[in-house]
C-alpha cells in the first residue's frame, strides 16, 4: 500500500521493498555511503552533526569486512567522514583496500593541515576531497575554533589542485553566514574548486542546539543566494549544488561496529535512524526497514536524484 501510493507521487520510483529504483537506475542496495570511522576532529563546529564524538574507535579490520560487504552489495562511491577521517589511524591501508575494491574514495575534511601531512601516502587513493569552510579567513577559523585553520586548508587544495585530484567545497549555511557565500563561491572559483555545496544545517548532534539558539538562514535568502551562484557560475567550471537536509536519509551512514543509520530523521533524540548492522543482518532486512517510512525512500530519492541526474 505505501510503495503504491509513494509510485504514485514518484513515477520514477521502484515499487519492490527489498530494492532501491531511481529513474532507470536499480539499485540492491544504498549507492553511496558515509563511512564514519571516528568521532575525533581538532575543530570545534558549533552546529557539528556527529552525535557522539567520543564514539569507539574500531580496529581497521571491521572496515575491511564492511566495505567488502558493502562493494558485494553494489554501493559505489563512499564518503569518508567522521569526526575528521584523517584522525582515524589507518586512513591510509582503508583507502588504499577501498581503491582496490573499486570504490569512488571521497574525503570529507575541514582540517588542512593533517591533509598536508598525510597527503603523500594517501593522494594515489584520493578521487576526491571535499573540504568544509564555512566562512572567509579568520571568521572562518573563529567558527571552527582553530587559528591558521583558513590557510592550512588552502595550502592544502593548492597541492591536490596541482596533483589533480578534484576538489569541492562545502559551507553549511546559518544564520550567521549568509553574507559571506557569495565570497566563499568567488573563492572556490579562483582556486579551480569544481564543486560547491551549500548544506543546511542538521540537527544530529550540535546542530539542534545551534538551531535553537541562532535559528535557521531564511529560505528566501538561501534560494535568492541560490539564484545569484547559479546565474553567475552556471557557464563556468564550478558547479553548485544545495542539499538542505530537511528530507529523511539523505545520508547514509555505517559506523565500525557496522551499525546502519540514516540521517536525517525528524525523531529526537538523535535525529538518526538505525535501520539495522552491516555485519550481522541481511540486505534484505536493511532495505525493507529502511522502506517501513516512506519518506526515507523518497527523501534519499531527491538527494540521489541530483547526483544521477533522474
Ligand atoms: S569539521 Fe566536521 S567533525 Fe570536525 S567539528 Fe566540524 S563538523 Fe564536526
């Protein structure tokens, strides 16, 4: 009943419980992936989404396994995320496994100058690397918490621009940032960045409180801001993308126990939901809990919808 009337509202979208539909894509299982592999990060984001900093640091062993579950099951692309992924302590030997396996390795970062320490053992592995700065110079490094923190990551991206490797940028838009995006965009322009995501704020972990405290940037600014990128970078080489992170599971996240969760999702206390254990349940039983809402089918929908381009 609910798979009919989510068809109904979605022509493009797949009426089986135990599978994934987009458009003329099939999907068994999730097709890109945030792995978290620590809750450590030298910055201090006032609206930082990881629920549980503190979480335990699993042995590179479990990552091995779900990973290779993972590519069995047909995901594509996995998002390194934490905390910082460069603090966990075998960045290198995962990204190395999952390059092998075949995966699209993207690094999500807000630490320049870790990346420049590992950068030459892990830049072979690298499709990617997506860097978050969320406001110009020393007002970013203000928010972050981290003096030097702008212009560690921009000596960084200047060496992966050089190795070309091919770098984004995220700013996750609040009410106290709106006036720098223009000049944020202008930057990642000048420095060849071919991807720049404006996000929404979450509400896992720091994010419902900095919510609650400073609220949300008005969506007439975010979309007239929106307007304005587009009409000017859309013949240029930087693309533009905003995810507002409103819809269910729009993320996808396994952590190292191998637990499965989606986020966002509109329950406190976490915001996430665990749709089940990448290491101990089946595939089927992961997508038909996942199914059980439907607006996480079509929540992930939108999101993947841009990526694939339905
Ligand atoms: S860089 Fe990411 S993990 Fe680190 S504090 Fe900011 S949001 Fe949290």
């Amino acid at each position: 009943m609910e798979y009919r009337l989510l068809c109904k509202q979605f022509p493009d979208l797949g009426c089986s419980h135990r599978t994934l539909n987009f458009g003329d894509k099939h999907f068994d299982f999730f097709p890109r992936i945030g792995l978290k592999l620590t809750g450590v990060c030298r910055l201090k984001c006032p609206f930082c989404c990881e629920p549980n900093r503190r979480q335990t640091v699993y042995d590179i062993s479990n990552f091995l396994e779900i990973t290779e579950t993972l590519r069995k099951l047909g995901t594509e692309l996995l998002c390194f995320t934490g905390g910082d992924p460069l603090s966990y302590p075998n960045i290198e030997k995962l990204l190395m496994h999952t390059k092998k396996l075949g995966f699209y390795n993207l690094l999500l970062t807000g630490d320049g100058a870790l990346l420049k320490e590992k950068l030459n053992k892990i830049i072979p592995y690298l499709d990617a690397v997506r860097f978050s700065i969320h406001d110009m110079k020393m007002e970013h490094d203000k928010i972050v918490k981290r003096p030097g923190a702008f212009s560690e990551m921009n000596e960084a991206l200047d060496i992966l621009i050089k190795t070309n490797v091919d770098c984004f940028v995220t700013t996750v838009v609040t009410s106290l940032n709106t006036n720098s995006i223009l000049d944020i965009a202008k930057w990642c322009f000048n420095k060849k960045v071919k991807k720049y995501f404006l996000f929404g704020l979450m509400r896992s972990g720091k994010g419902g409180d900095f919510i609650n405290k400073f609220g949300e940037a008005p969506d007439e600014d975010i979309y007239e801001l929106l307007a304005k990128l587009k009409q000017k970078y859309s013949h240029q080489q930087l693309e533009i993308i905003h995810y507002d992170y409103k819809r269910n599971a729009e993320c996808i996240l396994v952590y190292g126990d191998g637990q499965i969760v989606i986020d966002p999702y509109p329950n406190p206390p976490s915001f996430q939901l665990e749709i089940g254990n990448i290491l101990s349940d089946t595939r089927e039983n992961i997508i038909e809990r996942f199914n059980k809402d439907p607006e996480n089918l079509s929540g992930h929908y939108e999101h993947l919808k841009r990526y694939y381009k339905v």
